[in-house]
C-alpha cells in the first residue's frame, strides 16, 4: 500500500510521525572502519544483501552489464560492494564510492519514492528536521534517498547514532511513532544541491 503524502504545512513542508528504521545505502567504507553496507561471500557487510536486490535486479548496489561492481585497492572498503543512494554528486564516476551519501557519516532521511513527484518542490536534497518526542532532541538533515512506497520512517546510521539508538541496520531502529519528520522541498542545506527527479 502507497503511503500518501502527508498535507502541505503553511510553510510549504510536510510532516509525518513514524519510527526510524536504519538505511544503510550508500555506506562505502567513509567512517574509515573499511566496511560497505553490501558485500560478497567472505566479507562482514553492514546490511544483509537481499536489500540491495538480486541477481538480475540490483537496486542498491553498483552494475556494470549486470555485474556488481567490488571496490578496489585505494577505495573506503576494498572488496565490498559500491552501495549507492538517490542523492548522488555529479560530476564522479558511477564506480566512484565517494558519489553517494555515506550512511555512516552523512545524516539523512529516506522518503517513498513516490513523493519525490506528488510534493510541491524539489525534494531530494531538500532540508529536513527529525524531532524525537521521547528525548526533545532536534535534528537537522536532508532527504538523501528514496526507498519503498509503503515505508516511513528511515533513517541513516550517522542520524540514528545521533539519536543514541541502535544504529545497526540488521537489529537496531525504533519501533515506537516517536520521531517526527518535517520536510521543506525546495529549500537547500549548505552543502548539498537540490536535485530534481
């Protein structure tokens, strides 16, 4: 079931309140711990690759003819997988791991993937706020990915770990409707470019 995008705010932003699961897409090896998110036989990667996709439809990883695409000697992770993101910089090669928002040093929401067309203004890249409820504790990020239409509420390891929960994306998140997303399509965050769908 499509989750339906929350009403305009008279600010422009939209809000919704979900709990946070962990996005470990675009986790390349950046944190300097030489581990991706995805990862062949043999290696210790931080997700479980059936998130990523599958042979013959890879949605989270790198391909070259159907291939995915290992990093290299001199890459964050050498022999791991190049994970990728929505939010991507122009301007590097598609193998080239530092492209993508890391997850594990770069504090961003994921929305459904449908939302980047039904809202009113660019929203990947866009600023976004997360408030946990539980702890009063705010924090600014931006909308770095887009994932299923039935999901809400993912974030990545850096915005989890921020929040002192279990930044694991194998066990760790919050179940609980205790974090509430606000995001403002159009308005950018140093750093960061808006980026048209």
């Amino acid at each position: 079931m499509n989750q339906p995008l929350p009403p305009l705010n008279y600010d422009g932003s939209y809000t919704f309140l979900a709990g946070m699961t962990i996005d470990a897409d675009g986790a390349n090896g950046h944190d300097g711990s030489g581990r991706g998110a995805y990862g062949p036989p043999g290696t210790d990667p931080l997700d479980y690759l059936a998130n990523a996709g599958h042979e013959g439809n890879w949605w989270g990883i790198v391909t070259v003819a159907g291939r995915p695409v290992v990093q290299h000697a001199g890459d964050p992770a050498p022999g791991y997988y190049i994970s990728t993101t929505s939010y991507q910089r122009e301007g590097l090669a598609i193998t080239d791991p530092a492209r993508y928002l890391d997850s594990a040093t770069e504090l961003f929401i994921v929305l459904p993937n449908h939302w980047r067309m039904q809202a009113a203004g660019i929203v990947l890249g866009c600023r976004a706020v997360v408030h946990d409820s539980e702890t009063g504790r705010e924090i600014e990020c931006i909308v770095g990915d887009f994932g299923p239409r039935s999901h809400l509420g993912e974030a990545s390891i850096a915005l989890a770990k921020a929040f002192g929960i279990n930044a694991d994306p194998k066990t760790g998140g919050v179940e609980e409707h205790r974090f509430c997303y606000t995001f403002f399509p159009g308005s950018s965050v140093d750093g960061y470019e808006l980026q048209p769908a």
